[in-house]
C-alpha cells in the first residue's frame, strides 16, 4: 500500500528492485453481485510484488548494512533465558548470547511462542490461498471480488504476473463445493475465471491460517515483535507488510534507547514505548478490517455498500487513507459524505 511505499523508498529499497519485477497500481476496486465501486489513492501507487521478490531486495539492502551480520542457511531451534540475557542456539549447534531478540518471524512466530506472549485464538478462523500466474494485467487497480464469506484479490505483480489470492471463513464451505481449494473457490467467479483463462500457473498453491493471531502483549522482557508476529487479525485491507514497516520505525527508536540505558536485558517496562506505538499504529487497520470483516459475511449489505462507494468516489479515497493511517482533515471527509448523500439522493429518485 502506498504508506508502505513510503517506508521502504525511507529504507533505499527501490534501487533494488528491477522495474520488471513490480507494478504500480493506483487503488483498490470492488466487485460484488452487480456492484462495482472504485476508490483510487490520494497517496499515490502501492507496490504488486511477489513476496520472494520483496524479501530478495531487502535481503540485498541488508548485506550493504556494513555493520549487519548476516547468517544464511540456518534456523533457529529454540531460546532460553540465562543469566539475565537471551541463549539463542541454531540448528547447526552453535548459540549465541544476546540482550535484546526481536520477533520478526510471521504469522505463526516461534519466538512469540518461546517468549510466552501467545493470546488466545481469535474469534474468526479464516484462511488464505494464492497463486501467480504469468500473464499481462488488466487492471492498475487491485480487483476485490465479494462472495459471501470468500473473497478475491487479484494484484498486478509486474508485467507479466498476476496474484491471485483466496480468503475465507472456515464454515464457508457449500454443499456443491468437492473440496476446499484454489479451484473451488475459483469456480464461485466465474468472470474472473474468464479473464485468467490466457494466464499460465507460476508456481504452486500456498496457504496460510488461522489468519487471526493475538499476543498478550507485543513485548516482554529482552524481547519485541513485529510485523504479524505482533498480532494479527486479517489480509482484508491488505495492510500487512505497511503496518511491520510502520511498526519498524518506532521499534528501532525504543530499542536504541532501551540498549543504552542499561548494559543487560531491557525490562519491559523499557520497551512500552513501542508497546504504546504498536497500538496506535494499528488502530485504523484493526477498525477497518473488523468492519470489513462484518461486512464479508453479509453479501446483500456488501452490496448496497459498494453500490454506495460506486456513488461516492470520494468517500472511496478519503476510506482508504483512514486504512493507512492517514488521517484526513474533517473538512474533506464532511465535503466526502455530504457528496455520497448527495448522490444516493439523486440515485433514489431516478
């Protein structure tokens, strides 16, 4: 998304993207039964990239970072506290004696698990499918499909590649549907299956989920998470990998200050200020995804919402900037849904 745009740019990670590995796309379109409604950034572009290409780039920012260590191929087998610092050992046998670990290791975060900061399972199990195909765009935008407790986001991933992605609720199974998968779900929009017709498959299907993970608290003691590791609900917004950009920031300005005020394991109470940042941060996604989230499972209110938005552009725009973070000031989004009234007004008396 274009906050997260702007954070990476921060880190110097456009020099190393190659301009065929990416696409631009200028804001998000909703498709439902009918309905179609376009809500373009006032930011400017978000980044399409496949997550290999991401992690590649940053990977090479990283090894330009003098004074950054890189190990490759290895895997952390587990931590254990000791004499007030952190026992980290790898899979190759060797451990190393750290003050401060930082959780920034996904969805299903080990270290949240090791450092005893797992919460209880969220209320909704949903889950995620994706799949890249070779084949030129059609769209600048990324295309949200709605159809009652599953959805579709296709996203322009470059010049040639297309991303296809799933997500659903676990009861979302019908009684026509042989399995749940790529292809069953696939089979619930038909115009999309059209329009991937001329696309050859890229690489197999992934899959990811429980979506929807929470964390007693984004730090402990010697330990902070970030990214999903710090809680996560869902990709509804597609705000991941802005928000761990986001929250990156304000981690490095807690941890920096933490190291320096004391020579051993940062207490807890050293580290809040992130803590405090993490929630902020989140607090338009969490308010954006739970209503999405509501709406998902309602295709007839989907419906009259997108009939709304298709209506008031504008309420589209200055929506999307709330999604990121951006707070917009009240005079546009009075003069936004004085519009939308407007118009659905005009609309009903035709």
């Amino acid at each position: 998304m274009p906050s997260g745009v702007a954070h990476l740019r921060q880190l110097g990670i456009e020099a190393f993207l190659a301009p065929d590995t990416y696409a631009r796309f200028y804001g998000i379109r909703y498709f439902t039964n009918g309905g179609l409604a376009t809500g373009r950034f006032a930011e400017g572009p978000g980044w399409g990239m496949t997550r290999t290409t991401l992690s590649n780039a940053m990977y090479r920012r990283a090894l330009a970072e003098p004074r950054l260590s890189v190990l490759e191929n290895v895997r952390v087998a587990g931590i254990e506290r000791s004499q007030g610092r952190w026992v980290v050992g790898l899979c190759t046998g060797k451990t190393f004696w750290v003050r401060l670990l930082i959780g920034a290791d996904g969805l299903h975060s080990p270290v949240r698990r090791w450092a005893g900061l797992s919460g209880p399972m969220g209320p909704r199990r949903r889950w995620g499918l994706r799949r890249h195909f070779r084949m030129r765009p059609w769209s600048e935008y990324v295309e949200v499909y709605w159809g009652g407790g599953v959805e579709a986001y296709i996203t322009p991933c470059g010049p040639n590649c297309v991303d296809v992605a799933f997500l659903w609720d676990e009861d979302q199974k019908r009684e026509d549907d042989d399995a749940v998968g790529f292809d069953t779900f696939l089979r619930r929009f038909p115009a999309l299956g059209t329009l991937l017709l001329p696309g050859e498959p890229l690489d197999t299907v992934r899959g990811a989920g429980p979506l929807w993970q929470t964390v007693r608290s984004p730090v402990a003691d010697g330990v902070m998470l970030v990214g999903d590791a710090a809680g996560y609900i869902d990709a509804i917004t597609g705000e991941g990998i802005s928000l761990a950009l986001a929250q990156t920031q304000a981690l490095t300005d807690t941890a920096v200050s933490a190291l320096k005020t004391t020579k051993d394991m940062p207490p807890v109470a050293l580290l809040q200020p992130y803590a405090r940042a993490c929630r902020q941060i989140g607090r338009p996604y969490r308010l954006m995804t739970r209503s999405l989230l509501a709406i998902s499972r309602h295709p007839r209110i989907a419906d009259r919402i997108v009939d709304l938005l298709a209506h008031g552009p504008d309420v589209f725009q200055t929506l999307l900037s709330i999604n990121m973070g951006y707070l917009p000031t009240p005079s546009r989004v009075a003069v936004s849904l004085a519009r939308l009234v407007w118009k659905a007004r005009k609309e009903s008396e035709k």
